[in-house]
C-alpha cells in the first residue's frame, strides 16, 4: 500500500481501500457472510442452535464431539470474520453455559487451536469482541429494503429471549448513522490544507450534525433492550476473563498456550467510532485507567480500524488549525461537534444506570446473604469490559468537556 495514502494530508487518502471503511456502514463488516464451507457446518450448527443446546444443557458435550479443523478453507475475510464470529459464540456458550457459577476454565483444543489460528490471521483476540457480535452479525431480511431496524436482524443469538438482537442492532444503527461524519473526515482534511474555512466549518457542521443523529439513535435501545434481561443474562454471555472473579487466571486455550490467557469481554467501547471522533478533534483522555482502557479497546478492534485511529492521531491537528485562526464561527462548529460527544457520553452515562446500576441493586435488594452482597457489588460495579464502570464513564465525559474551546 502507498505511503502516502495512509497520510490524512494526501489528496490520496483512500480511507475506504486502506482503512477498511465502508462509505455507507463506516466500520461495519457490509452485507457479512451468511454460511460457511460444508466442512464447517460442525460450528455453525452449535453457534446456530445456542440458547436450545445451552436450556436442553448439551452443549459442552457437543463442542467437545467436534472435530479440530483446520482453517485453510476459509480464504475470504468474509468467510473468516464469519467463521470468528461463530467460534466466538461457540466459546462464550462453552464457558458460561447456564450463566451460573459452573463456569469453564479450559476451551479445548478442538476449537481452541482453529479459533486462535483465526484470530491471529484476523489480527482480532480469540474472544468475543464487538467486532464480530455488532460489526459483522447482521443481515437485511428484505435485502432490497433500508438499514432500519425493522429490516434487520443478527447471524446468532444468545439465550434471553432477542435482548441481544436488541443490543447488537442498536449498536449496529448508532455506527450507520456516525457513517457520514466519517465519510467526511477527508474533506476537512483537504479544507484545512486549503486554509478554505468556509468548507471546514461545512465540514464540522456534516460531522456534528451525524452525531446527533447518532444520539438519537442511542434513544433506540430503550425499546428494543429490556434492563433485566440485560443485566441478568446478555451481560453474562459478554463478560470476558480478565478481572473476573470466576475465572481469575484467566481462560486456558488448550493445545494453543500453557498458561491461561485473559482477555476483555465484548464492550460497546470497542467501538471506533467514539475513539475516532475523539481522534479527530483532539480530544485525549488523560485519566490513567481510563486512558488506559480505551487504549486496550483499540486492540479488540480489526487492526486496520486501529491504523485509522492512529493516523488521525498522527495527522494534522483540527483543534490546532481552529485555535490558530481566531474564528468565531470556525470555533463554534468545532465546539459543537465537541458538545455532541459530550451529549452522547452523558446519554450513554443514564443508559449504563438504567441497565446496570439499577438492576444490580433491584438484585441485591433480593437477596438475603449477606455474603451474596459483597459480591454482587463487585459485579454491579463491573461492566463486559471488566471495568468499574460509573468512575471510568465519567471521567471520560469530564475529560471531554474539558476539551471545549472558550
Ligand atoms: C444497554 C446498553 C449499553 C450498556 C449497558 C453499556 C455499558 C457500557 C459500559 C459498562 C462501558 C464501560 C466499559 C466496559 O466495561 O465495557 C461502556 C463503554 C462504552 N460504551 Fe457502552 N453500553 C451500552 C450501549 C452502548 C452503545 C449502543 C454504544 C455505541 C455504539 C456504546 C458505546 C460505548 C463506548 C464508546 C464506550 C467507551 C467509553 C467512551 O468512549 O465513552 N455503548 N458501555
């Protein structure tokens, strides 16, 4: 690849060819691979058939009857996020089963060795991440029709009744809808080396514009995601194995590593498009463990999203290029867009209360066991990515806010 199509200052930024981003659906796999090659109809017919295998308790029985594959038939990136996706679901059933206390702690090797194979060639972990659950597990049931919810559906579901059908989709429309921002961050490129203000602030204005849109339909997931369910099953199926108090070592990939290995469950924060936005305007978290944390998100991403977030980083500064022309107007659209992530990240902050923080205390009011208790404060404290989690967002949005030009 040219080096200078990876350089936001180049007329020739592709970011489409180089940075594997879709002009209509953003960092959404388009229109993902539905089946595999007949040799893998082992996996898919387990991933296919979870909540029946997990509620008749067959499954771990049958992942263990199936036979360790190679991978070499699956040659195309569809076919292999696909494949990913499946083995992703395969394990996170495997290891959490029922969603009690009798947990996994080694995945055999049969998948183990086919499933982190995959992962290397994909550049992805070999756990459930956000890549292959939201990005690349979904379909039009109409393929005609629009990319509305109605019109769509997910690949593979988890036991609770459609809460993930919920939750993946509502992602899924908030990346569609950041799309066009996107698709527009080269032409405020191109304006800003142009000095051409007028289309910069056009620029910025498209941009916020979309995040709004984007917030709107955040508000999605209230109709679609029930609290309870979520909290108390779907969360389970995401959680991953580092920090967990089930599995403190972490999880052991037979026939792959000798030791266990940790890795985050699948988080919303996986997502690019809150990490790009916040790229593209200069904003840069410096609390530590928050820092941190999206810092670590970027490595469940496919690696060519995280080569974009990086060449944002490295390009010019958009919050440089605003201070230095002492514009009103410029500024105000560049604080606008800063504002709106402010809004999404204050949104975001009332959904992680409705659907974790309050049915995790509805739960503990529950029960009777003091003992119970301690734990479920942990638990309650905790999102899939396995941090603490009203303390992390918030810092995020005040370190957002702070960002805001006077
Ligand atoms: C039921 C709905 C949701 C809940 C309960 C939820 C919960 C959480 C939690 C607990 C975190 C902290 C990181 C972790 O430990 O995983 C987080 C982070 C994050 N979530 Fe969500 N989330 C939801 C929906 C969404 C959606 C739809 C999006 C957008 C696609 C999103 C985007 C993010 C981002 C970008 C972060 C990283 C923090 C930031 O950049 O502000 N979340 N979420």
């Amino acid at each position: 690849m040219a080096q200078a199509k990876l350089c936001p200052t180049e007329g020739s930024w592709k970011i489409d060819e180089v940075f594997q981003i879709d002009k209509e659906l953003a960092f959404a796999l388009p229109s993902p691979q539905e089946n595999l090659p007949d040799k893998y109809a082992g996996w898919m017919c387990i991933a296919k058939n979870l909540p029946e295998l997990i509620e008749r308790d067959e499954l771990r029985a049958r992942v263990k009857e199936v036979p360790e594959l190679s991978i070499d038939d699956l040659t195309e990136h569809k076919s292999q996020r696909l494949a990913h996706l499946a083995l992703g679901y395969i394990t996170m059933g495997y290891v959490w089963n029922k969603g009690d206390e009798d947990v996994r702690k080694i995945l055999p090797r049969n998948i183990a060795v086919p499933y982190c194979k995959l992962s290397a060639k994909l550049g992805l972990r070999p756990i459930l991440a956000y890549a292959d659950c939201v990005l690349a597990n979904w379909k039009k049931k109409d393929p005609n029709g629009p990319m509305i919810y109605e019109n769509l559906d997910i690949l593979f579901f988890f036991p609770g009744d459609g809460c993930d059908r919920g939750f993946f989709l509502v992602s899924l429309l908030v990346e569609l809808a950041a799309a066009s921002a996107i698709k527009k961050i080269p032409d405020l490129f191109n304006a800003m080396i142009k000095q051409d203000l007028v289309k910069c602030k056009d620029a910025l204005r498209v941009i916020k514009s979309c995040q709004l849109d984007a917030l709107e339909v955040f508000k999605q997931i209230h109709k679609h995601v029930d609290p309870t369910i979520f909290y108390n099953v779907l969360r389970t199926y995401l959680s991953g194995w580092k920090g967990s108090s089930l599995l403190p070592e972490g999880l052991l990939y037979e026939g792959v590593w000798d030791t266990p290995k940790q890795f985050s469950g699948g988080s919303a924060g996986q997502s690019s498009v809150f990490q790009c936005f916040d790229a593209l305007l200069g904003i840069r978290h410096s609390d530590g463990s928050a820092a941190g944390f999206l810092q670590e998100m970027r490595t469940y991403m496919p690696p060519a999203h995280k080569a974009f977030l990086e060449s944002l980083e490295k390009g010019p500064s958009i919050r440089k290029f605003v201070l230095s022309k002492g514009d009103r107007c410029l500024k105000d659209a560049y604080n606008e867009c800063v504002g709106a992530m402010v809004s999404l990240r204050d949104y975001h902050l009332g959904i992680v209360d409705t659907y974790i923080t309050k049915p995790a205390r509805e739960k503990q009011k529950g029960k009777q066991d003091p003992e119970d208790s301690s734990n479920q404060s942990e638990t309650e404290n905790k999102g899939t990515g396995g941090t603490n989690i009203m303390t992390f967002l918030q810092a995020i949005r005040d370190s957002t806010k702070t960002f805001l030009l006077v």
